[in-house]
C-alpha cells in the first residue's frame, strides 16, 4: 500500500471531479464509471491527480479516458526519462562521482554492465534503455514511489556536492541529507595516504621514512620480478631460434636424401 493512498472523502472528492472534468470536455460519464476510475487512481497523491485532471482538460481532445489520466499522473512520479537515466548511469561508472538515481536505474546498470566493459556503447546504451523502460512501467503499475539512494564517489568534495543538490531538488530528504553529510566527516588523508595514491594518479607527496623503505622494497621486489621475466623470455626466443635452426636443418636434409635417391 502506497503511503500516499486516498481516503474513502478523498476518493469521493476525486471522483466527482472525474465526473466534471468529462462533463467539462464535452462528455457525460456514469459516476459508478467515475468511482471505478478514482479507486484506481486512489493510490496515487490527491494534488497530483488533480493535475492530472486539469492537464486533460487543456490538452485531451476527445472523450476522457483512463489512460490520459494515468499517463500524466505516472509522469509526475519523479523518475527520469531514459536518455537522462542513461546519462545518470554513465557519470555513475566514474568511481570519483556521487551520483543519486533510482533503483531502477541501478537494476537497469546492472544489465548494461557486461556489454560496456566490452567497449561497446551503443549496445549497453540500447541494453539499458530496455531493461529501464521495463523496470520503470512495472514500478508504475503497482503505483511504488521513485525511490531515490546515493552512491558515494571517491571525490569527498564532489560528495558533498552532490547530496546537498539532491536535498535542494527533494530527491532524497533534508534528514537523510543530513545523515550522508554527518557520515562523511571522516579523519583526512594522510601524507603518506597521498603519497601511496600518487603511484596510482602521477601527483607527488612526500612519504614518511618508513613508508620510503617500505616503498624501496616494493620497488626492489617488482624490479627483480621483471629481470626474472626478461630472462625467461629471452631463453625462450633461444630456444624458439634454435628448434627453427633445427627443423629447418631436417627439412633441407630429407629434401637431399630424396633427391639423392631419385637420381637427381
């Protein structure tokens, strides 16, 4: 049952303006019609039908139909379009970026995963917008409310960033806001944090005498381990320019021994 369910006023209230609203569009509906419409609808916000209602009678040509009003309700639930899912998707597979979306668009990554570690971004585009599509008409047909969470980046400004624009656009409330914010007020990096980073992105910090050794013998370990490899790969090429000296010996001797023995 959605939180946002109508009381048995409300669903009265609501169909009556059913009612008038086909009556305002040049129709006459039974009202056992407009009941059955409104205990439909009775799952969704009342302002939000009510919208939806008006929008019909600004834009609906024709007579009043379930589905006019249910697509306008739908629309407003708060879910993106595919293509701006898809671009919430994308800026989500960059480990630094927090990012908000839907479970929907969670669930729809996680079938455009595979095919984008392929390098093919056409195809996972395609695979996501489907399985998006298909997520989002069966979260609406049971009338579930967007439900929106954060992924936190590795980036602790672009975090903050993000949540306080989620708060500022009600995708996500001021006290769960509040809650990722007080969570994110963690020790800062130290120096020789920074320094084991800067093997990975390039920047320079200076490490602490003992992470230096530390460091030297990382060095030391991986340095004798590609010595190890060189040889072994050049006593491989050897051995590879011998067996072809070899072959190529033994083909050239069977070649004579048959031309010896045909008289050539």
């Amino acid at each position: 049952m959605s939180t946002s369910e109508m009381n048995d006023a409300q669903v009265a209230g609501l169909a009556a303006a059913i009612c008038a609203t086909a009556e305002a569009m040049g129709q006459e509906m039974n009202p056992g019609t407009a009941a059955m419409m409104a205990e439909d609808l009775s799952a969704y916000p009342v302002p939000v039908v009510r919208a939806a209602l008006k929008a019909c009678r600004c834009e609906v040509k024709g007579k009043l139909a379930m589905a006019d009003i249910l697509s306008r309700v739908q629309s407003k639930d708060g879910r993106p379009g595919k293509d701006e899912a898809w671009s919430i998707a994308l800026t989500a597979g960059d480990e630094s970026e927090t990012v908000v979306m839907t479970a929907e668009i969670q669930q729809a990554m996680k079938a455009a995963a595979p095919i984008l570690k392929l390098g093919d971004k056409v195809g996972a585009r395609m695979a996501f917008m489907s399985a998006y599509e298909r997520l989002v008409v069966a979260a609406r047909a049971e009338a579930l409310p967007a439900a929106w969470s954060v992924s936190l980046g590795f980036d602790p400004s672009r975090r903050v960033a993000a949540i306080e624009s989620a708060v500022r656009m009600q995708l996500i409330t001021q006290q769960a806001g509040t809650q990722y914010l007080a969570d994110l007020r963690i020790a800062p990096i130290t120096a020789d944090g920074q320094a084991i980073a800067g093997l990975i992105t390039g920047s320079t910090a200076t490490p602490s005498p003992h992470l230096r050794e530390k460091l030297a013998e990382v060095r030391s370990i991986l340095e004798a381990a590609k010595a190890r490899q060189d040889r072994e790969r050049l006593k491989k090429a050897q051995a590879d320019r011998v067996d072809t000296y070899l072959r190529k010996r033994k083909a050239r001797a069977a070649i004579t021994a048959v031309q010896r023995k045909g008289g050539y």
